[in-house]
C-alpha cells in the first residue's frame, strides 16, 4: 500500500524477484485492458482519465480471475489492490475462497512533495496519460479519504509494515525485506 509515486510498482517488481513470486498491479491490468480497447478497458480509462478509481466490481472481478491462475499458487504481492474496505472485505472472501490467508501488509510512506516530483518525472519518461497533474492530485485526495484508513484496520490485525519509500531504490528494498524478515518471523 501506499500512495501514488511511492515506489510501490518498483518494490512489488523487486520483492517478486527476491522472494520468486507473481507481483499482481491492478494499474498494470488496467492498462493492458485500455490499450487493447477492451469493454472494461473502455469503462477504466473513463475514470482513470478523471483521476477516479475504477469501480469495485471491475477491480475485483479483475483480481479474482487473477488470484486463480497457476503462477500465483507459490505466492503473490499485490500492487493497487485493496484501496478501500470493501476491497478489503472482497479481498478476504477471494483468499478464503482459495484457502489461503494473508501474510503481511507493506506501507510505503512519503511526503506529497516528493510523491508529485516522482509522478511529474515517470510522466515524462512513460508518457502515461493518466498521470497529469489534475489527475494525480484528485488520485492522492482519494488516497487520504479512502485507502489511507485500511493502514489501521491491517495493523488492528497484525499484519501492517510500514517502510519509508524515500531514497535510493536498493535502500527502500533493503528496509522493506528486513521489515518483513521481523513481522513473518
């Protein structure tokens, strides 16, 4: 979890490679599904162009088909997913569908300021559209209302690290794996 620009993206790919497992990014499939002009790739790049989060039900019906496939069987990180409790509800009713818990949960924080200069430059450098300064604001405003809060719900029930996402992408790794080492045991 963690706001966008906070190097979520970047970490999953990486905690996939160093723990071999499936990093999941519901942005990642929302995209894939606007490029290839699919019907729900037609109804999220009308709210991802908005700066609005794509409706519960697409994003769960999109995570749970993904949850079944095989690769994830020896493990997964999700990336953009829950972002608010009916997520997190739907989130446990797939996992106990599937017979599997949730291990842990990783925040990673930053300042505003930074976020926004992370977002201008990937903006610059990808060309997403989805990423202009409008967009992103109203996407950081529905971060603070809605996904900030689930932070206390998952450490209500043990399973929240929070990891500063400031600095040098190893250093950021580094914190989260040693953060994880110490809330799994």
């Amino acid at each position: 979890m963690g706001p966008q620009g906070s190097g979520k993206g970047t970490q999953a790919a990486r905690l996939a490679d160093t723990f071999e497992i499936v990093a999941i990014s519901t942005g990642d499939i929302f995209r894939a599904n606007i490029k290839g002009e699919t019907e729900l790739g037609r109804l999220a790049r009308e709210y991802t162009k908005k700066g609005e989060l794509v409706p519960d039900s697409v994003t769960n019906d999109m995570v749970r088909a993904r949850l079944a496939e095989d690769d994830v069987k020896g493990g997964f990180i999700l990336d953009g997913y829950p972002r608010n409790a009916a997520q997190v509800a739907e989130l446990d009713s797939i996992l106990g569908d599937l017979g599997w818990e949730l291990d842990g949960v990783i925040e990673l924080t930053a300042d505003r300021g930074e976020l926004l200069a992370r977002i201008v430059k990937r903006a610059e450098i990808e060309g997403r559209e989805d990423d202009t300064e409008e967009a992103v604001a109203r996407r950081l405003d529905i971060y603070d209302e809605q996904t900030a809060p689930l932070t206390a719900a998952y450490a209500e029930r043990n399973l929240l690290v929070q990891v500063d996402g400031i600095g040098e992408i190893d250093e950021v790794t580094e914190r989260i794996v040693k953060s994880l080492a110490t809330q799994l045991g």
